[in-house]
C-alpha cells in the first residue's frame, strides 16, 4: 500500500487456548500479556518508550486457535517494530514479580467478564457446545487456573507450541516484501523448526448452561454446530448467517424486534474452527418475553430451510464483498488477513477468488446448509439472567424437528 505512510507488521502463532492441557488453561492469554513485560535486554518501560518514541504502538490478541502480536509504526521503523517482536517472542524473562503483578491483571479481566453477561454467556454457550475439552474452555481462564502458573509453564507451552511452521510474519501498508523476508530471516533464524503438537480433535455435543441471576436482561445463546473453514458448507454458512440475523433487514431483526418488538438486540454468527464451528442466534430481552422470543426464533430457522430466496442471497452476497473491500483499506486489518489466510491455506487468497466462490452460492444450496444445521436435537443453548422461562435445550431441538 505505497501511497500509507505507515505500516503495521505483526507475528500470528497457530497456538491458542485449544493448544493448552488441562492444567494450562488461560496460559496462552497469560504468555500474551507476560510477552510485554521484559525480555534479556529491554524491561517493560523500555519496550513501550522504545516504540512510542517513534510514535508506534504495540498490542496483542489471543483467540481459540490463534495468538497475534503486532505493531503499527511509520514505513521507516518497520525495522525496529520487527526486532521489538523478535525479541518479545524469543528472549522474554518471564519475572516473577512481573508475572505476580500480570496474574493479578488477569484475575482482574477475569471478574470484569464474569459481570459482563454479554460477555460470560458465550463462554457458557462454548462450553455447552464443546463440554470438556479445550475448545470448550475460556480463553482467560479461571481466577484459580491462572494463580497457579508460573514461568516454568509458561516456557514450557511456548517452546512446545512458538515453532516456525505454526508463526507466520505479515505485513501491510508502506512495506517492502524483500525487506520482510530479509528482516524474518534475521530477527527469527533461531526458531525451533517445528513439532508443536496438534490440538484435541473438537467433538461437538451441545447441551445447556444458564446461570440464574438478576440481571434486568435475559441475555440467550442459541445454536449448533457450524462448518469448519475448510468444508464444503463453510461460505454457505455465512451467507445463512447474514440472511438470519447479519443486519438491519435480517429476517431475525424485522421478526424479532421491528415487527414484534421483544428484544433490542438479535443477531446471528457462524464461527469457524479448524475442524468444526458453531452457527448461533444472540438475543437480549426481558424476563416476560424469553418465553415468546424462543418459539419466534425457532420459526424463523425453519422457515430458513424452506424460504429463502435468490434476492436475499444476491444482497447478502453484495454486504460480504463490500464489506471485503472496506477491510483492505485497513493496513492493520490486511496483515491480520493476509495472515489468518496462510495459517488456515497455506496461502494467501486473492480477493476475486473469495468473492467467486460467494458468488457460486445459491439459495437452494443456502437452504441445504439450514437443514444440516437446523434439524439436529444436538442444540447448544446458554442463558444469563432472569431465564427461568426458557425452554431446555432438548425441547428446543424437538421443536424444531417437527
């Protein structure tokens, strides 16, 4: 992007909290925020003056299967955002009592999300999709998982999973691509090739988890299994999802609230994973009107399977490639695609090929996807708040088959 004067370069590791063993859980979060607090040569001060003396900042992001440090700076400091990056991830001392200080942070986070019922109520619907095996897990952890890690474990997971094959390095913006291969092949030579191990297979069960409280709002989670990246379903799924519940003229927005106003928020999601996803339905709404919400949704996901039609599928085609084309303006936003496409493919996927295959998709095949998704007793279902009155998550699943 020649015409920026800046630049945003980062390193995205194939490792997230689906990497981690049962006595890691929240370490991958907790390497994430311990990356920043000192290395063999730099202490934290020093790692935030050193980029923000030249006007760049630094952040950090951790996922289900990924884990991402960049920065962004001006195009002459790319150089010096790389060797922060390098060092971060390769000479980090892991003090302890920066880790007494970070682990206490962490508890922190971990109390504001359990108060945060929009937040908490996925990692409930998580759980109940994928119950006991990391996929399911937080990706913060518990107050009593994180209290208990130290650095040794800390270095443990990183030399297992920070490998060559498992990081990639991607740039946007005023970036010149020899100059990355030259600065990759300097800051990072000294990297462990590969053998990190491959995550637990995800195993997709459903069930329910609700937690009585006295929230004003019924905060609800509904869903099922989705598609992976790689399956045949996967572009289907997404349109499914922006056709229900992706915008103001959704199906599950007109219903739901304009027509029959009993929330304030609905929208539908598909998230995909390696090998599985989860395709869901989020609504916020008041103790009264949980026990009409639920039937109304659930007569709208059938109606999916039945009525949807080549228009709705042509403008939900229209949102996704606007919405592709808005993202590449992003520098930062373009390495982090340009990276997520080589961890996932192994390649970099040029924009007219994405929009190609959205563009083979059909309504009929948009409604074959709904029915593979939809008509399973296999329903996942959390709910936060005053949610006495809503239905098990088994006579969800009944209803929906007849």
């Amino acid at each position: 992007m020649p015409h920026l004067e800046s630049a945003s370069l980062g390193v995205w590791v194939k490792a997230g909290s689906r990497s981690e063993r049962k006595d890691e859980h929240g370490i991958s979060h907790l390497l994430e925020h311990m990356a920043f607090k000192g290395t063999a040569t730099r202490n934290s001060l020093q790692i935030a003056e050193t980029i923000e003396n030249v006007g760049g900042d630094l952040n950090a992001a951790t996922s289900i299967e990924h884990t991402g440090y960049f920065a962004r700076v001006l195009k002459e400091d790319v150089g010096l955002a790389a060797d922060i990056l390098a060092d971060i991830l390769q000479n980090s001392m892991f003090d302890s009592n920066e880790l007494d200080r970070e682990r206490n942070v962490i508890i922190q986070e971990i109390g504001a999300a359990r108060d945060n019922p929009d937040d908490h109520v996925f990692d409930l619907f998580q759980s109940a999709a994928f119950p006991d095996q990391p996929i399911g897990r937080t990706i913060l952890g518990t107050a009593d998982s994180v209290r208990t890690m130290g650095a040794p474990a800390i270095r443990d997971y990183m030399d297992r999973n920070y490998v060559g094959e498992r990081m990639v390095v991607a740039a946007a913006g005023n970036v010149n691509h020899d100059q990355l291969v030259d600065i990759a092949n300097d800051r990072f030579h000294n990297l462990k090739r590969n053998g990190a191990p491959d995550p637990e297979r995800a195993r997709y069960v459903g069930g329910e988890e609700r937690l009585v409280s006295d929230h004003e709002q019924a905060h609800i989670v509904l869903g099922f299994e989705g598609r992976a990246y790689n399956s045949d379903g996967f572009y289907a799924a997404q349109v499914l999802a922006s056709i229900l519940g992706g915008g103001m003229s959704s199906r599950l927005f007109q219903e739901v609230r304009e027509k029959r106003g009993l929330c304030y928020s609905v929208y539908a999601f598909h998230w995909a994973f390696e090998d599985s996803g989860v395709f869901g339905i989020a609504a916020a709404t008041g103790e009264d009107e949980v026990a009409e919400l639920v039937p109304v949704v659930l007569d709208e996901l059938r109606r999916a399977t039945e009525t949807i039609t080549e228009e709705e599928v042509t403008r939900v085609r229209n949102q996704i490639r606007a919405g592709l084309l808005m993202s590449l303006e992003s520098p930062s936003a373009r390495a982090g695609q340009l990276a997520r496409q080589q961890i996932l493919w192994g390649r970099t996927i040029p924009l007219q090929e994405t929009v190609d295959r959205i563009n083979r998709i059909t309504a009929d095949r948009v409604k074959h996807v709904a029915n593979q998704i939809f008509a399973t007793n296999e329903v996942s279902l959390a709910g936060i708040g005053p949610v006495s009155k809503l239905p098990d998550y088994v006579s969800i699943g009944e209803r929906l088959k007849h």
